[in-house]
C-alpha cells in the first residue's frame, strides 16, 4: 500500500515510517523537518496549514492510506491559538484531501488528552476508563486533539468509502529515554497529571499499522498506552494521595495496570502492547 505518513520525522511518526516500511508499504513522509538520513522511504516538505500544498502533495503520491501523526505536540510552551490553529487546520487539510483524492483509510494521532481527564480536576466514572469516557476541557492541545475527532466523523460521512481510526495516543516514551519514567517515579506524586500512564513508540508504530491494515468501518476511536503504569506504588494508592478518596476501580484492576482501557482496540483490531519499563 502507498501510505503518506505526517510528522514522520517525529518521535513516533518515524517509528511508524520504519514499521510500516518494514512491513513492505510504500511510505511518503511529509513534514516540515528532514528526516534522519537512515529513515526509510521517501519525503517531502510542506507546510500542513496550507491547502495548496496539502492538495500538491496528495495529488502527486496518490496515496491509499495515511497515518496522520504531524502536529504541535506540546500544550505548553506556545501561544494557545497558535496551537489549537495549527493542528485543526492541519488535520481538516489532510482528512479532506484524503477523501477528494480516494482514501480508503486514515488513521489520525488523537491524544489521551482529548479525554478530557488529563486537564481536569474531576476524576473519572470509573478505573480503568474506556473511550466513552470523556469531560469537556478548554485546554488548546487537548481541545485541538478532540476537534480532529469531531472533523473526522464528518468525512466519513461526506466520504463513504474513506474509514478514519483516531488513536488518543498516550505519553509517548523513546525505547532509550526510559529515564523519564524513573524521574516520574523519583518524583511521585508529581507527574500523575495522566495517572501515571505512557506508551513506547514501537507500540505506537504497531498500532498504527493495525489500523491502517484493519478492518475498519466509519470513524472508530481507540486508547492505546502501555499495559502498566510507570509506578512502583499501587495506582489506587497513587490516585487517592493525588486526588483524595473516592475514586471508583474495578474489583479486578491491578496494583500496576493502566487505567487506560485498551480492550477495544485489542477486540477490533488485535492490538496489544508489547513494551514495558519493567522489561527495559
């Protein structure tokens, strides 16, 4: 499959380039930094915010699938419009040029942060949560994540025969930058602001290809973070010294296990993580 790949000179878009390449797909990255010299496949410079260059370049490649992963990806740190314009602007560009030009399959870099949760004061219904599960935020970043949602369940209806899977992709952690996770732990309580969660960028790359080669009808959103969480403390510890009692787990919900719910994406599509920092 010719598969366009943004920001695939990324952290995780260039692990997903390499996945996907490996897996015998031919990849066009477009993104507005060179990639590292070893990165396979092809690339192209662009800016996403400009529709003319977003319609060139589909019309040039002619892609069959897309791995939307280019975006600001720090709340912090830039102006609030200039975040929440960049990324919506770039992800209506991509998804309706994909769908002008014959795109069966997108899969869009969502954010946990769209949840909602990760910039809230309220906890969840319930431990761990599922997809369903979401409040309102006027966080920029996470606003700008859950727009691209929203944008995809209407090309999909403008757009019958292009299907969109949203990822809501959690802290994204390199296969040597481990260390952050031991910082985290270092450091507890802070840094619980997403319950202590991350995932690899290996795993990353698989669930992106999983979407990509799956069977996919519509719009369809999926959680995807490691299996556990990067503590040492039993996470029901953790969320009542953060956040006070009250918190609702299941019965079952393990000392160390995400309270990402990541069943559906293993249901729909075979996905699982393979990686953990206790492995490293």
């Amino acid at each position: 499959m010719r598969v366009i790949v943004t920001g695939g000179s990324g952290r995780a878009g260039s692990y997903t380039v390499k996945e996907l390449a490996a897996a015998g797909h031919e990849v066009v990255n477009l993104d507005a930094a060179r990639p590292p010299a070893d990165l396979p496949g092809s690339y192209l410079q662009l800016d996403l915010t400009d529709a003319g260059e977003v319609y060139d370049v589909f019309a040039q490649v002619r892609p069959e699938g897309v791995c939307h992963l280019a975006a600001n990806p720090s709340p912090h740190g830039f102006p609030r419009n200039q975040t929440f314009t960049n990324n919506v602007l770039a992800t209506n560009h991509v998804m309706q040029a994909a769908g002008d030009l014959g795109v069966r399959r997108l899969v869009y870099a969502s954010s946990e942060m769209a949840t909602g949760w990760m910039t809230s004061d309220e906890l969840p219904p319930k431990f761990p949560f599922e997809e369903t599960d979401r409040v309102p935020s006027p966080n920029a970043y996470a606003l700008s994540k859950y727009m691209g949602e929203v944008i995809a369940d209407s090309m999909v209806r403008q757009y019958s025969a292009m299907s969109i899977a949203s990822l809501r992709i959690n802290n994204v952690i390199l296969p040597d930058g481990y260390d952050v996770l031991r910082y985290r732990r270092e450091h507890f309580p802070e840094g619980g602001v997403n319950f202590w969660s991350y995932i690899d960028a290996r795993d990353v790359a698989t669930a992106f290809r999983a979407a990509l080669e799956g069977e996919i009808e519509g719009h369809e959103v999926f959680l995807i973070a490691a299996a556990d969480t990067c503590l040492d403390t039993p996470v029901q510890d953790a969320v009542e010294r953060l956040y006070g009692p009250g918190a609702n787990f299941a019965p079952d919900h393990g000392p160390f296990d995400s309270v990402f719910d990541c069943r559906k994406i293993e249901r729909r599509l075979g996905w699982r993580p393979a990686f953990s920092w206790r492995d490293a």
